[in-house]
C-alpha cells in the first residue's frame, strides 16, 4: 500500500509537469506573439485549477481571480486605444455566462435541498466568459459536461459501482481545461484560417 502512494506522489507530479509544458508549447505554437504568451498562463492557471479541484473539490478564488485578472489584461493590450472601454466586452461576457448558472444553483438547491454546482463552478464559467466568444462558451461547457458525465460512467463501470444521480463530481477538473482548449481552438482559427476567404 506505502509503495503504491509512493508511486502516485512521484507520478502525479510528472503527469502535472508534462501537462504544463504540453499546454505552454502549443499555446506558443498556435500563437507565437503575446496572445501566445496570454494563452501559455491561462494554459498553467487552468491546470493548477483542474489539478487543485481534483483533490480537494474545491476551486481557489486566487486562480480563479489570477485568470479574470489576465483575460482584462489580454483585452485590454489587444485594443490599447480604447482604455477602460476595452474591459467591457469581457466583463459583460463573463456575466453573461455566470448569471445564469448562478441562478441554475439557486433554483437547484430551493428545489433539491443540495447543492448540483458550487460557486466555484460559476466563477470559473465568468473565467471562461471573460476569455471566449460566447457561441464558444457554450461549446466548452457542454464538452466539460459531457466529458464530466463520461468520466464518472467510466470510473463506475470499471469499480463495479451503480450510477447515483447524486454522485459529487469535481466540475472544475473538467471546465477549467475546457477553458483552455476552447482559447486553443478560437486562437487557431482566428490565425490560421480566419484570414481564408469562404
């Protein structure tokens, strides 16, 4: 038993590692200026998230403030000129995403007597708003969602246990890279074929 906790402090680590050079080099790939640079620390942010919600069920305000914090900066370099008013599409986007799901929580935990999503969950959906067009937004929570749900099947199926409907996933694990691919996907087309005609 020591010898196989000893293994997953050594491996948890080196997969982390990994997962965080692979973030960085295709954020600096995909876009070799300062939006790469922007996208190399959402890339590490999101993983510390996933990483920390995985072990903890719990999504740090510090992270998740760091990464709002970042996409106000990136908006803010990419349109100089406009000052303050740059901030207000991001802004407007991340509570355009949040409210609702705000409000989903609320109406779920009058109705059901629990909690289905905590508000970590939410704060990280205004990340996500704050970073991406809303059409991809909705992308990225759906593919968490769905890769949240095929997670949970999965595990239960190989440890022979039954489906419960009231089960408690860590969202976040799931979102927060989410997040991230979602800024990979936009940033790639934007530079590698947003400029082809058709």
């Amino acid at each position: 038993m020591a010898e196989d906790d000893a293994r997953d402090g050594i491996r948890a680590p080196l997969v982390l590692s990994c997962a965080l050079l692979v973030g960085v080099l295709a954020s600096l790939v995909t876009a070799p200026a300062a939006e790469g640079i922007y996208g190399a620390f959402l890339a590490a942010l999101m993983l510390a998230i996933a990483a920390h919600d995985a072990r903890h069920y719990l999504i740090p305000n510090e992270l998740t403030g760091a990464a709002f914090a970042l996409a106000l900066l990136r908006a803010a370099a990419v349109v100089p000129e406009l000052g303050a008013q740059a901030l207000l599409w991001p802004v407007a986007r991340a509570l355009a995403v949040a409210l609702p799901l705000l409000l989903l929580m609320l109406a779920y935990r009058r109705w059901r007597g629990r909690d289905g999503l905590g508000l970590g969950d939410v704060k990280l959906a205004a990340v996500c708003g704050a970073w991406l067009d809303l059409a991809t937004v909705a992308a990225v929570i759906e593919f968490a969602a769905l890769l949240a749900i095929g997670a949970y099947v999965v595990n239960a199926v190989l440890q022979r246990k039954p489906l419960r409907g009231t089960a408690f996933l860590p969202f976040g694990l799931f979102l927060a890279p989410s997040i991230w691919i979602g800024w990979l996907g936009e940033t790639w087309y934007l530079n590698w074929l947003g400029g082809w005609p058709g």
